[in-house]
C-alpha cells in the first residue's frame, strides 16, 4: 500500500538530510507519496507563519510526518516550533530511543533506554508574565488527564515492546502537587492495570547521577516535559550526541517523526551534514506503519535499513562528525550500496 507523509525538511541542513533520507527510504523500495510543507525559518522566508496552518491542517490529514530540524531564536523571537507542532496536534508522548550503536565507541557500551516523555504541560505550557518591573514568572501545569494519559501510554508502549521496568523521575519532594500529581498517577495505573511491569520512583537529581554512573541499569524512563527534555540529551551524550538517536511524538490522531538536533546553519552549503538521526526517525517511522497499519512490508523495510546504517558504520563509513571522512551524499550512497549488497 502507498502511504502518504508529510515531509518538513526543516531549516538550516535540513533540506539536505531530507533529500538523503528520502532517497534511503526509496531504495529500500519504500511506497511512500511525500507531501512538502514547510515550518520555522522556511516558512517565514515565505511570508508564512512560523507553523502555518496548512502544515498542521496536511498531518492532521494524513495522520503522519517526518520533519527535520527547525531553528528556534533564544530568549526572544518566535516561539519554538515543536512546541507549537506538540500543542495543536495534542501529541502528547515524545519518544526518545536511546541506543549504543555497533561501530561507534564512547565510555559506555550496550546502552539501551527509551525516554517517554510527557510533551504537553509542566513549564513549557508557556504560562510566563510579568509581575512586576524585573520581576517574571513561569507556571508550571500539570492536570490528571495528562499525566494519567502519559502514564497509561508509557506503560503500553512497555508491554508491546516487551520492556521491564518503568523508572518515573520526579521533584515531588518539592514540587508536591505538581510533581506529586505525576506520581501520583504513575503508581495508580501501575498498580491497577499493569502490575507485571516493574516500577520504580527516582528523584531526578539523583537520577542523573545514577545514569551517568550505570546507564544499563535503567530501562524505560517516564519523566514530565522539562524534565525529560533535559534527560533525553543527556541519556543521547551517552551513545555518541542528538546525531545518532531518532525522536517521536505521538498523540491519539498522528504522529511527527523527527532528528532532534540543530539546523547546524555553520555548515549549510557545506555537504558534510550527517542523516543518520533523520534516518533512524524515518526507520521508527516504518515501524510504527508496520504495527499501526500491519503492514510487513514496512516492518522488513524497516528492519533492512535499519541493517544497512548500522552495516555502513561498522565499515567505518562514517561522517566527519562521527570520526569519518564521508560527507552527506557519500553516506548516503554506502547506506544504500549495502540495501542493495
């Protein structure tokens, strides 16, 4: 069956990992009709908006999108444009596999931990005034709707994928109703509906230390948003950097895949952009039609290019920014050299 994507190149390098990802995705024999839309910085240098509505109103449609990177100004400018994305397609539970991948050596070997993080309230619901002259103030917002959805989605993400054990990170020894809520809910849907999987509470302060002193120790982590904002770039540190790990954002009606680094705008133009975290996102992309859709054929195209990059690495065809020498199109063409081989 052909199925039908919203494609978001993004800003800065993304067009350029875009059009590696697609020629990846079409050697490997994929029936996908991609639909361009643009957001951010390419969308104002159209006179758009920074999400414009036809953007949202094509995944709304079609119910799925990969999208690449999107500058965000800090401290002033437009607001982010995930944050927009996540809030007006209520995609609520961003996904963070984080994976030690063969061929690539940091400090820490067989890394293997799926954040799920809340992707809707807690300080990033932008609730921010004035109170008075010097003086500024952030709500943070947590509600038992959403934080019982989170809880229930990591729980069931933890069954289908045959994982053990739901750690849920937390500051509720400060933040008593907010945090305490988020718990709160955990331990109830744990407790009444899925009591074979293992749980457990960390506070995240400790929990950072704990990560970086035995990362195999951990397996699904269930964090708020802030929160696991923070931790999904620092469990990535541990495989090798935002280059190598995929992202997702999942709600009730669609789903955005998407390469969680920069726009890198200091190399555009430059051809040695890596595409390997919009790769592995288009790879979680196909797994998610395999099961969602049943369809095989995405599930063994997945599988096959899955084997492919991680084949092209242990060949020692990497990017510059993985050690290598390969700049964005040689990679591109040893990954589908061995889909072919």
């Amino acid at each position: 069956m052909t199925h039908h994507v919203v494609l978001i190149p993004g800003d800065g390098i993304g067009p350029s990992i875009s059009d590696s990802v697609r020629k990846i995705l079409a050697a490997a024999g994929c029936d996908i009709e991609w639909h361009e839309h643009v957001a951010g910085v390419a969308a104002l240098a159209k006179g758009r908006d920074t999400m414009p509505d036809e953007t949202l109103e094509a995944i709304e449609h079609y119910k799925l999108a990969l999208k690449g990177p999107c500058s965000t100004p800090v401290g002033e400018g437009f607001r982010s444009v995930n944050v927009t994305l996540r809030k007006r397609l209520n995609l609520y539970a961003a996904v963070r596999p984080v994976k030690s991948l063969p061929g690539i050596k940091t400090r820490y070997d067989d890394v293997d931990i799926i954040i799920v993080r809340e992707n809707t309230e807690g300080l990033y619901s932008g609730v921010e005034n004035e109170v008075l002259p010097g003086v500024v103030m952030s709500m943070k917002v947590a509600s038992e709707v959403a934080c019982n959805r989170i809880a229930h989605w990591a729980f069931r993400y933890a069954t289908l994928n045959r994982r053990k054990r739901i750690t849920a990170m937390h500051k509720a020894n400060i933040m008593k109703l907010t945090d305490g809520l988020f718990i709160k809910c955990a331990r109830n849907v744990h407790k009444h509906e899925y009591p074979n999987i293992e749980y457990e509470e960390v506070i995240i302060d400790a929990g950072c230390m704990k990560i970086v002193q035995e990362p195999k120790r951990f397996d699904i982590l269930l964090l708020e948003n802030l929160y696991g904002d923070v931790m999904s770039d620092l469990c990535a540190g541990l495989v090798g950097g935002l280059g190598v790990v995929p992202g997702a954002n999942f709600g009730e009606h669609a789903a955005v895949f998407e390469a969680v680094h920069g726009s890198a705008p200091d190399i555009v133009g430059k051809g040695i952009a890596n595409p390997l975290a919009l790769l592995m996102s288009a790879q979680m992309m196909l797994e998610h039609i395999s099961i969602e859709r049943d369809d095989a054929k995405a599930g063994a195209q997945s599988a096959a290019i899955k084997q492919a990059y991680e084949k092209a690495i242990m060949d020692g065809q990497k990017t510059k920014d993985l050690g290598g020498e390969l700049g964005t199109d040689a990679f591109t063409d040893a990954v589908i050299e061995r889909l072919k081989g």
